[in-house]
C-alpha cells in the first residue's frame, strides 16, 4: 500500500510517496522520499490520515508522518495522531529526542538513559566512531578557549572529562575547573580518570539549564557535543552566559551539518555502521541510533550562532572542523 502525500514547499508543490507496506507496524522508521526537497518523513505510528492530508478516503489505513525539511532539519509538518484534533496535532510541550516526538517533561529522562547505559564503553566508542578525531576537534577547543594560569572555567556535560582534563593544565594551580554533567554515571567514570591521573577537580552532577553558581563567575564555559542533548537549549545558552564573567567566552562543540557532498557518505556511515558498531562494542545499538538521529536534529551552524546571539553574547563566530562534521561556535559575554 501506498501513502501518497502532497505538499506546499517554497515555490512548489512537492509529493512523495512512502511504501509502507507491513513495515509500518515496526515505526518509527526514517524514509528518504524526495531528493531535492524533502528526505526525512518519520513514521511514527499507524493511524488513519485524514483525507484531506494525503488525499486518499477518510478511514482509509496510512501512516502519521512527520516531516522534516532537509536543509534546517526543522519540523514542517506533523500530522494527525490517532484520536487528536489537528489543532492538538503539535503541541508547544513537545520536543524531539532524536527523530521521536517526546513530552518535554519526558526528553531528560530518555537522553539519562542513554548516557547511563553507555557511559562505561562512551571513551572507548568515541575514538572508534570518529576514528580518534575527537581528539583533534577538542584540541581546536582547548586551542581557541586560550585558558591562562588562575582563571576559573566551567565544563558542562563534560561526560569523562576530556576538556576540564586539559583545561585544568593551562589553568594550573591557581585556577578552578569545574567537571559537571547532569549524569552521574558519565560523571562517575570522568572523576575516575582524572583523579587516576591526580587529578582532583571540583566536580558536580548539575542540569546546564539551572546552573548551580554565581552570575559573572567564570572567564571561560565549555560544552562539548552536550548541548544537542538538552530539552531547552536557550534557557542553557542563557545559563551559560549568565555565568560568564564580563570579557568571559563560552566554547560550543557540537555536531552540525556536514558539506554536501559528504552527506550520503556520512548519511549511510551514520545509520548504517554507528548503531551497528554500538551494538558490537557498547551492546546497545539504540543509543547510537540516537546518536545519529540527534545530530541531524540539532540547529545548523548559522541557526546555533542566532541562538547564541540570542542568549546575549557578542562578537559570535563559528569554525567548521572536518567539513563542517563538527563546529566550533564562540561567543563572549560582554556583560
Ligand atoms: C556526548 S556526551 C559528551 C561528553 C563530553 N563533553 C565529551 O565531549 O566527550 C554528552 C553529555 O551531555 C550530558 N548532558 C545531557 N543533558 C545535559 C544537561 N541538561 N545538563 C548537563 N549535561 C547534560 C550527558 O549526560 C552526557 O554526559
């Protein structure tokens, strides 16, 4: 059976179809229907689409889909859910985790799951995944936050520690860097490495959209491929710089959207080898999944560097490292 679906974007109208034949009943599923407009439609669970939507008989049994436009990654279209108006159909409360459309109240609770389940193998599989570029893109990091002897920086999510572990030798004894994660497991294995390495750091399980300290404490703020991860990313944005001193600069590393002609590549390296890889060596093939899903949903480098300026910082520039895999955004707080 076929869902035919009919869509204003842009200039045009665009259709695709989605062939759902019994694979529906193992939704959520990820469906490239459209080359140039539209890649991604999720299907979220069976239902019956209102005739209007798709053009096909009122009752007749077709999909919930979401769709997504490919260039921003932003939700264009949700439609019906079984037993909804289509006023009720997206509502303000909701966000995604991944490709799922998850209650707020319910993302942090699913993305802890995650990180406590691949928090012992998470040091093991990063350098697998990116085949040990992490290394570099936080040496860029460490390279561009410029920490000097005493100053006070702040790591949130900073998982095992890597960034506070090199933010730490610059700051040198004078200076205070703070490990934090929300997740005790993940921050549980990080004070373990630092402290095997003698290192004693302050470190704390804190939440980066409520953070636990002074305003206009830290010359520096650090977060590395945490922030895609939070509920309210500008409400931890704000944080962040809340926390800033004036002249302070907050670092943001994160995946972002890779050059185009290395999607497909990268596109089929993500859905295809990192959840197969999680299932081999970390024995959980869905936080991987997540994983790649979660990349794809994050804003793109222009809309993260709006966010930032949103958030209140100044003089915002972002670096693209490996084609763009990754990005850099910075921005300082002017106070
Ligand atoms: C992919 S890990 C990154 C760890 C480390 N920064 C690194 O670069 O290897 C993401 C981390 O973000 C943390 N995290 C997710 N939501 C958070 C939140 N709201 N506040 C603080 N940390 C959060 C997770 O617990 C996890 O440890």
């Amino acid at each position: 059976m076929y869902v035919k679906y009919m869509k204003r974007h842009g200039s045009g109208a665009v259709y695709g179809k989605i062939q759902t034949c019994g694979r529906i009943a193992y939704a959520p599923t990820v469906y490239i229907i459209w080359r140039k407009y539209v890649r991604f439609v999720k299907i979220t669970h069976c239902c019956h689409l209102p005739a209007k939507m798709v053009g096909c008989k009122p009752g007749q049994a077709g999909a919930c889909i979401m769709m997504y436009d490919w260039q921003t990654m932003q939700k264009t279209h949700t439609s019906q859910e079984p037993g909804q108006s289509a006023g009720q159909a997206q509502s303000d409360s909701s966000t995604h985790f991944g490709f799922q459309t998850v209650a707020e109240t319910e993302k942090a609770g699913k993305v802890a799951e995650v990180f406590h389940s691949v928090a012992q193998r998470y040091d093991v599989m990063n350098d697998l995944m990116s085949m040990g570029l992490h290394r570099a893109w936080k040496a860029f990091t460490v390279g561009r936050a410029d920490v000097r002897p005493g100053m006070k920086v702040l790591d949130i999510a900073g998982g095992t520690g890597d960034l506070a572990r090199a933010f730490a030798k610059k700051a040198g004894a004078t200076g205070e860097v703070w490990l934090t994660d929300i997740n005790d497991s993940m921050l549980r294995v990080g004070r373990d490495r630092l402290t095997d390495k003698g290192m004693l750091l302050p470190t704390a399980v804190c939440d980066a959209e409520k953070l636990p300290f002074p305003s206009g404490y830290f010359d520096r703020v650090s977060v590395a491929f945490g922030l895609r991860n939070m509920t309210h990313k500008d409400h931890a944005l704000s944080e962040m710089r809340r926390v800033l001193k004036p002249g302070g600069k907050l670092l943001v590393l994160e995946f972002s959207r890779v050059a185009k002609p290395l999607a497909p590549a990268y596109d089929w390296y993500s859905f295809k080898i990192l959840p197969w890889m999680g299932q081999k060596v970390a024995g959980d093939q869905e936080s991987y999944r997540y994983l790649a899903e979660s990349i794809r949903m994050h804003p793109d480098q222009e809309t993260l560097a709006g966010m930032l300026e949103q958030a209140g910082l100044s003089r915002v520039r972002y670096f693209n490292l490996s084609a763009g895999v990754v990005a850099l955004h910075e921005g300082i707080n002017l106070g």
